[in-house]
C-alpha cells in the first residue's frame, strides 16, 4: 500500500481540499445573521434551516467515515456481519418520525439548544442534565475519531502517511494536517461551514458512488463473481461468510436496534434537527432521508468487490480506498478520496460544535459561570470543540484502528444510557428523575466494564462492542443489553420513590408544547436571544 | 362528523393504528434476521439476504411516507373539528 506517492490523485484531493477550505471559511457571510457572537447562531445556523439544507445537514452527520470506510471495512473482513448497518438506518426513521417532532417543538417554545437542556426543563434536576452532558460529549469522541481513522486510511493509500518504520510524527503529520483545517474553520464559522460543505461532499460521493458501483461490478465480471470470490476468500480463512449464521442473528439484531435508538441521542443530531425551520421539516425529511440508506448499502457492497479485485491490506480500513485506487483511473482515485476525505470532514466538524454547545449551555453556564455573556458563551464553545477533538485523537492513537466500527459501537454503548430521561420525557412524566439517574449509572458501568472486558488477539481491552446477554446466552451488542438493564432499574426505583413520595422536581413544559409548530403562539423562529435569556 | 365528537377525538383511531403499523413494520422485518438468512432466491447475482434488506430501505421509505400522509390529514381534521365546533 505504500508503493510511493500517488502524485495526480493528491493533487486532485489537495485541490478539492482547499477549495473546501476555502468555502468554510467563506460561509461565515452565508445567510449572515443579524447577531453572530449568540451561541444559537454559531451552533445552529440560526435556526433557519429548510427540508434540503436540513437533509443535507442531516446526511452530513448520519453518514460519514463509518459509512464509507468502517462497514465496507467491515464486510471486507467479517462479511455479512457489516451489513448490519443497512437495517440500522432503516430503522432509524420511524424512530425520526416518532419522537423528534415532539423535540424541535418543546426546544422552540422553550429555547433549548441541547437535550440537556430539555432534561433539566422537564424534570428539573441538574443532576440528570449534568449527566447527559457528560455522557453526550464523552460518546461524541469515539465517533469523531472513527472520521479521522477514515482520513488518514485516505492519506495512507495515497502514500502521504509513510509506513510502519517511518517516526511516529511522520506517520500522523497528515492526521495532524486534516485536524488543524478541521479545526480551524470550524473555528471560524461554526455549523454554517459543515452546512454548506456538505452539498460539495454529498455531490462527489454520489458521483463516486455512482461510478463504483456502474464500473467496478462490470470490470470485475458482475455480482455473480463478485460473491463467489468473496465466499471462497471466507471459506479458506474460517471466517466470516456470506450470511450471518444461527448463532451470529442475535448479535446481527441487537447491534442493528440499538445503534438505530442510539443514532438521535447523540447531540450532533439533534443539532441538525434544531436547526430546521419546522416540525413539519423533520417529518418530511424522513421521507427522502432513506436515499442514504440506499447508498450505504451500495458502499457496503463495495467490501466484498475489494476482495474481488484481490485487494490484500492488513489493514481492513485501506480496503476501500486501496480498491479505489486500483481500479480509477489516477485523477479520478483522486476524487474519491476527496470525497472520502471531506464526508469525514464535515460530520467532525457538526460532531465537534454539538458536543461544544453540550458544554457550554450545560456544564460551564450551570455550573461554573452561570452569568457567561453570549460573547463568552460563544467563546467557550469554540474553544471546547478544540478540546473534543483532542480527546478523539487520542482515542485514534490508543484503541486499535483496523476495526473502527468499534469505535462508533463504543460511542453508542454510552449515549443510549440517554435514551430513558429523553425519549421517555418527550412522552411521559412518570419517570423518576432520581430514577432515570440511577438507571443511567448502572447502564455507563455495566456498559464501560462489559466493553472494556472484551479482548482480541491485538487488543486486551474494548476490542469489541458485542458480548454475552446474561439471562439469555447469546451474543449481543453490549449497548442494548446495558440499556435494558437502565430501564429496568428506572422503572423499579420509579415505583419505589413514588411511594416514598420523594420530590418529583418542577416541570416547566407543558402538554401542548409538545405539538407546537412553527407560527403558533410562543414558538419563535430564530431565537437568537437564547444565550443571554436562558 | 360533528355529531359525534367523542369517536373522533378519541386518541385511538383506525388511522392512528394504520399510522403505527407502517412505523412497526420495519422493526418486525428487520430485527427477524432469521426470515433472511439466506442466499436464494439470487437477483443479478446478489444473495437474497443483501437484496431483500436493499429493497426494505425502500419499503420502508414507502411505509414512512403513508404515515406521514396519513398524519398530516388526521391533523388537519382535528384542527378544522376544532375550529368548526369550539366548545
């Protein structure tokens, strides 16, 4: 894989690179905003997103390096088992269509920009807010480092990362390159650059895809060779295989549930969601967010073409860029992995401002600087989503890079330990917030040690993200055991401290915030005030 | 319709049932990993497990967009009942 530099495929990739650069930068001035040190302008847009912005937006983070890199990487090494990805997107939408409506409306009437936000408001306990910030912000780390591992797979294809015996500085210098631009534009410009970026990345991925999937099966000798290649590659290795068996099912279910009830926890997401114009927006986009589904699962496909062409890496997670580079023409190589480069790109950058916000909003206006200014306010956030991504690469330089999918599937084990205080307090106030505290802390230990137990040949600890469900005896994701055991711990504690009569803490919302939309009575459209009011 | 209130304002109605069982649907397909693990019937080559969860993705776009409809109007009665017979 490091046979020299590819000198036209840089060269292509530099180009879009800077042009990318250049545009973040210049998205400051886009849909310029009236007041642009307010957190609610920096961090969402303004709030004034529309059905395409918003999909764009939304595709922008949903599917990123883990689609392109870590599930082909996944099919490539494991087979079947990566396609797990395809129904977990699926399930994604009704999910969509089910509670977040309900969200954008109770945010908009009351001036949330975070789910902590909504937490505190609806069971008025700073506690379980404080603990879904933390739980956001450390599960976006993980997630933000699986877009630099598909970075630097780039870069190393193209013979820019130097090999195993090349120093440690040498090797990740174009990790810290990428890292620097990141961060530095998204400095500048907050949400607007991923937004307007994201319509470049979202066109050249579709044009690779396009072409990948046209030109590579027909050059390869059609599906039927595709397969019958990639079975005998898991026949010989004993691993692996064209469909999952018996045993594998559970953990094929579990794995596809629950990053789907994971995937709008975490807070990248619902800042897309805020930042649309109206409820009506998210519904609508549900109906046309599936396309990329569609083209997830073509991408995945591109796992068992790369054993096909007969692309040996070690490295699963060069597969596709490595494939790629075998079969395009150089400047067109060059294109992909522009592509590959930028939907790393932007999906970090929105990844980086949410959990900032999360900060912020949360954390340092709670609990340390409760009369913060909306210019400090807007500061500290800038400087955190610095932070957030130092924390993600030093999670790229200690966990093992060759099964990155891992590193989403860890991020969701933590964030679905939200799901019972938010989705539950969109639909009911009988949760306990004590309750949904407890049942939050028992899900983080029993997840953190039951991830941290599992071991590989090339890793002792958090080698994996599926273990044994007790009770049952299958494998499972780790995730959805752990976030069993959170609601059954809150539903027990919740009878017990309701007949204890403990204080139930105040709820500022209402029923019919719940429903509220755009134009009716409460419900601002831009609340750019948001940072001092609150 | 305004004669009688009580059966449409219900929070249970034939159309909010319909509405759930397209947003369930997926769930059942998808999560039933047993009803598609296999390799036949092939299409273009491609084993039946990998082109039948392709084809949910539309399927599934299929049954969203009916909820959404179906949501839409069963909102825009119940407004048009309110406005029309304020009590």
């Amino acid at each position: 894989m490091n046979d020299g530099v590819n000198g036209v495929a840089l060269g292509v990739f530099i180009f879009f690179f800077l042009a990318v650069t250049v545009m973040g930068f210049l998205a400051a001035r886009w849909r310029k905003a009236e007041n642009e040190h307010s957190l609610d302008e920096w961090g969402l847009g303004g709030r004034s997103f529309g059905t395409w912005v918003t999909w764009f937006l939304l595709g922008g983070d949903l599917y990123t390096a883990y689609t392109f890199v870590a599930v082909p990487a996944a099919i490539y090494a494991a087979g079947a088992a990566g396609f797990f990805a395809v129904p977990y997107t699926i399930l994604v939408y009704p999910l969509i269509f089910t509670f977040l409506p309900r969200l954008w409306s109770v945010s908009h009437k009351h001036g949330y920009v975070t789910t902590s936000d909504f937490v505190r408001g609806r069971f008025g306990s700073k506690g379980l807010s404080l603990a879904v910030a933390l739980t956001g912000i450390l599960a976006t780390m993980p997630y933000i480092a699986l877009q630099l591992v598909g970075i630097q797979a780039v870069l190393d294809v193209m013979g820019v990362g130097g090999g195993e015996n090349t120093n440690w500085f040498i090797k990740d210098l174009p990790l810290l390159i990428a890292f620097g631009v990141l961060a530095a534009y998204t400095y500048s410009s907050g949400l607007r650059a991923p937004a307007l970026i994201a319509f470049v990345k979202d066109t050249l991925i579709y044009i690779v895809i396009a072409v990948a999937i046209i030109y590579i099966p027909i050059k390869l000798g059609g599906f039927d060779e595709i397969f019958a290649s990639a079975d005998k590659k898991y026949t010989e290795a004993g691993a692996g295989g064209l469909i999952p068996p018996a045993a594998a099912q559970w953990g094929y279910a579990t794995l596809a549930f629950g990053s789907a009830l994971a995937l709008f926890m975490y807070p990248h997401s619902i800042t897309a969601t805020l930042s649309s114009r109206s409820r009506e927006v998210i519904r609508r986009n549900t109906t046309i967010l599936p396309l990329y589904s569609l083209m997830l699962g073509l991408l995945a496909l591109l796992g068992f073409m790369a054993i096909a062409a007969g692309v040996l890496v070690t490295n699963p997670q060069l597969a596709i860029p490595q494939l790629f580079e075998d079969m395009f023409p150089d400047w067109f190589a060059g294109v992909a992995f522009a592509a590959i480069g930028i939907g790393a790109l932007v999906p970090a950058a929105i990844m980086s401002i949410a959990a900032a916000n999360l900060f912020t909003r949360n954390i340092y206006k709670d609990f340390i600087k409760p009369d913060a200014t909306p210019a400090q306010e807007t500061k500290v956030s800038k400087l955190v989503s610095l932070l957030v991504k130092v924390g993600a690469l030093i999670f790229v330089l200690t966990m093992d890079k060759t099964v990155a999918i891992n590193f989403q599937l860890l991020g969701g084990i933590w964030i679905l330990q939200t799901f019972p205080a938010l989705v539950g307090g969109l639909f009911t106030r009988w949760f306990h917030r004590w309750a949904l505290l407890a049942g939050w802390a028992v899900g983080m230990v029993y997840g953190t040690i039951a991830a941290y137990n599992v071991s590989t040949p090339t890793q002792k600890h958090f080698g994996g993200s599926s273990a044994e469900i007790p009770g049952i005896g299958e494998i499972g994701y780790i995730g959805l055991t752990a976030f069993v055991l959170n609601v059954v711990v809150t539903v027990v504690l919740t009878f017990i401290l309701k007949a204890a009569k403990a204080p139930e803490g105040v709820d500022e919302t209402s029923p019919e915030d719940y429903t509220a939309d755009a134009g009716d009575p409460g419900v601002k459209q831009e609340l750019p005030k948001v940072g001092a009011g609150h | 319709m305004s004669d009688a209130p009580e059966v449409n304002r219900g929070v249970v109605t034939p159309v909010r049932v319909v509405i759930a069982l397209c947003l369930i649907a997926p769930f059942v397909a998808m999560l039933w990993v047993g009803s598609y693990a296999k390799t036949d019937p092939e299409l273009a080559g491609i084993p039946f497990f990998y082109w039948y969860q392709m084809l949910w993705v539309l399927i599934s776009t299929l049954l969203t967009m009916v909820a959404y409809k179906l949501w839409q109007r069963d909102q825009r009665a119940r407004a048009s009942q309110k406005g029309g017979a304020p009590e």
